[in-house]
C-alpha cells in the first residue's frame, strides 16, 4: 500500500519522502493558520455567526487543500481568502445592503462559473497565454508579497499616513520576538537544517511563552457548529441580474489570484515542465472551484490556493502529500483552535520573511537586457506587493507586455487571447476607478 501510495504521489521522480512531506505539510499549516481567527473576525461583520464560520473555515481549508494533494498532487494548500472576505463584508454585506446568504449564494455561483470555465478549457487557456517571461516576474512579486506581509505581521513595518510605510517600534516586546524567530530561522537556513522554518516557528513560540507574549483561551468548537451556516445560501437572490457584477469580482478575483500563486508556487518547487507548461493543470483548477463552491456552502467565502504554500514548498513538499497534511492539520484544529491560536504571529512572520528572500531568486531568469519584457515583468513584481493583490499585479504587466509588444510591432495573430485579456483588464481598471 505504502509503495502504491508513493507510485501515485511520484516520490521518486520528485526526490522526496514521507518525512519531508509531512515536515512540508505542517510548515505551510503553521504559517497560514492564522486564517482559522482572522476570516471569522472578518465574516461576523457581516452578521455571520463567529463559532460557525470558524467551522466552515478549517472545514473547507481542509476539503481543499485533501482534494487538490490527493487529486490534483500538488502542494498548494487552500483556505479562505484574505481580501475577498473583506470584500464580501464590507462591501457586498455592509456597502450594498445584501444578506450574507446571498452573497454566499454569489460567491457558490461564481465558483461554479470557474468550475464550467475549466471544464470547457477557457481557465487552461487563460494561465497558458500568460508570457512565459512573466511567469518568474510573477513567482518573484509574490516573493516580495509574502515578505511584506511577514514584515507587516511582524510588527517591524508599519503603516504611515506620510511614507506609506514607516519602521516599527523595535522596543516593542513581540517585535523583537519576530526579530529574534528572523535571526534564529534564516540561521538554521545557512546550516542547512532541512527543518529550519518549523523549527523556527516552534522556538519562537516557546520564547514567546517564556516572555508572556502567547495567549491562550481554552474554548470548545466542533463541527456542530456549521449547523448555522451550512446550506444557508440563497441561489435564487444571488442569480438576479443586480448582482452578477458581485459574481463577476468573486471569480474574477478568485481565477486571477490562483493563476498567480499556481504559477509562482508551481516554479519555486520546480513543478514547471521543459515546455514551461503546469502538468494536470486542470485537476488543479477543478480543486480549487470545487472547494470555493465547497466553502460557500458550508458557510465562508471564495476559497483560494494560498501564497503561504511556498513555505512548505521551501521546506521541501513536492507532491499532494503536503497538502493533504495540511488539510487534515486544519481538521485537528477544528477541535483544537484555541491551541492553535496560542502561535504569535511575531513566530510565523519570520517564516514568511525568509520564503518572501528565497523566491526573489527568480528575478535572475528575467531578461532585463530587453526592455519589452523587462518592464512589464517588473511593473508585475512591484504592483503585486504595492496593490496587496496578486491579480492586480498579473494585470498591470500582462497589460503593459501587450501594449508594448503592439507598439514595438511584434503583435502576431497566435497570441489573440493576450491582446483579448489585456483589453478585459484594462476595462476592469476603468470600471474600479469608476466606481
């Protein structure tokens, strides 16, 4: 059974193990766990029941990430996303006035709109007509994303209304924490410990504990708890026609950043084939449409493959192991929340600061000698981080690479969907701006 399970998942192709599977696994677990507290934080200011939308959050992050490592074999873990639930708070619930089981009704509906779109081979065409000299840009923009969102967790950046960002306080306690977890990971790192970012992440922890910076409170929770949102969706409001544009964002959102984080995750672990093409590419994208219809009915928003599975990645995961391991970490923590809540974020901050340093790499596989590229690739790797949004980043350079290759006239037939995306994006841009 072990040796059929390890034909399936090609450990031997990819130059891995249990061991460094698991160790993968619960990496990626640590450093986007954080999304168990944050996303019901979020949803009760929709009026969404707080203890339920933690169920259907570890219940749809765990269904996710199982379903893409066990299907689709890759080891990209899913959850909640961030901004997204924002939106669907404070925009669509609080801003439009619409009751949060229709919004989950829009957010089901625009899964099922991505599930179609991959069925038909629309989605495969789209990440296929991404240039291949953007696909480094991409990995390397969300480097510097997943850093700034390490610094910011951290506490050593903050924001500043003069500079728009400005340093921290380094006298505050959980500051020299991350400071210390920075220091302690990026050293173990150098040594070549394979183990660096959980260790990293669990001796932070414990100095934390030591210093009195970790706060636990003991508090049950369970799956009984979905009962007050699971199914409570409402297809029927959310199809009128007054809201498809709440549709539309949803999926929008939801392919682009997926595009993305698959791309950028997809080079890091050196996934990406001779031919610059992602192998199963539609099993990754049926995953995660399957989860976010998933997610909407057990109670949550869209559901999308999250960033942070590059630590796992870094840590060594290769295969659907990973985020099978994962996902089932985010059943445990189903029951054991509060434990889980107990890690800082000054301990899993570190981890993403150093994940954020080793995927800049990729900036070296950047022709910057030819500026039709380069720019584009460089307005990728600088609006991803500035806009906190990795499908604003891919628009910005995939629309700047072909106004660029028009106007240096290399515009060629084969590449129409380029130009048809391009155009789209630029309309979305109007349309924000507009709104």
């Amino acid at each position: 059974m072990r040796q059929r399970l390890e034909r399936y998942f090609e450990f031997q192709r990819l130059g891995t193990n249990w061991r460094t599977e698991v160790l993968a696994g619960t990496t990626t677990f640590f450093t986007m766990a954080y999304i168990v507290f944050v996303n019901p934080s979020i949803l009760k200011d929709a009026g969404m029941p707080f203890q339920a939308v933690l169920a259907a959050t570890c219940f749809c992050a765990a269904c996710g990430s199982i379903l893409m490592g066990a299907f689709a074999r890759y080891p990209i873990a899913l959850a909640p996303g961030m901004g997204l639930n924002a939106y669907f708070a404070y925009t669509v619930v609080q801003g439009m006035g619409v009751p949060w089981q229709t919004a989950l009704g829009a957010v089901f509906l625009s899964g099922l709109a991505f599930f179609i779109l991959t069925l038909l081979g629309a989605s495969r065409l789209i990440i296929e007509s991404i240039p291949q000299e953007l696909y480094a840009a991409v990995a390397s923009g969300i480097g510097l994303f997943i850093a700034l969102i390490g610094l910011r967790n951290a506490g050593i950046i903050v924001a500043s209304p003069a500079t728009l960002v400005a340093l921290g306080n380094l006298r505050d306690p959980s500051v020299l924490l991350a400071l210390f977890g920075l220091l302690l990971t990026a050293a173990l790192l150098a040594w070549g410990v394979r183990a660096a970012m959980l260790v990293g992440i669990l001796a932070t922890t414990v100095a934390g504990a030591a210093l009195g910076l970790v706060k636990w409170s003991p508090q049950m929770y369970g799956l009984g708890d979905l009962s007050a949102t699971m199914g409570k969706m409402d297809l029927a409001a959310a199809s009128k026609l007054g809201l498809l544009e709440v549709v539309f964002v949803f999926l929008f959102v939801d392919v682009f950043d997926n595009v993305g984080t698959l791309v950028g995750v997809a080079k890091k672990a050196g996934l990406v084939d001779s031919a610059q093409s992602i192998p199963r590419i539609r099993r990754i994208l049926i995953a995660d449409a399957s989860a976010t219809m998933i997610g909407a009915a057990a109670g949550t928003s869209t559901v999308v493959s999250y960033i942070e599975s590059a630590a796992g990645v870094v840590a060594g995961g290769r295969s659907g192991v990973t985020a099978i391991v994962t996902g089932l970490l985010f059943l445990v923590a189903l029951f054991v929340a509060p434990l889980i809540g107990a890690v800082p974020s000054a301990a899993t901050a570190p981890a993403l600061i150093v994940v954020g340093s080793l995927m800049m790499s990729h900036v070296a596989e950047i022709p910057w000698g030819r500026p039709v590229v380069a720019i584009p690739a460089f307005l990728t790797i600088l609006t991803i981080p500035l806009t906190y949004s990795i499908a604003t980043g891919l628009s910005f350079g995939f629309t700047a690479y072909a106004l660029l290759k028009l106007l240096h006239g290399e515009f060629r037939r084969a590449d129409w969907l380029v130009y048809v995306l391009a155009a789209l994006f630029i309309a979305r841009f109007i349309y924000l701006q507009g709104s």
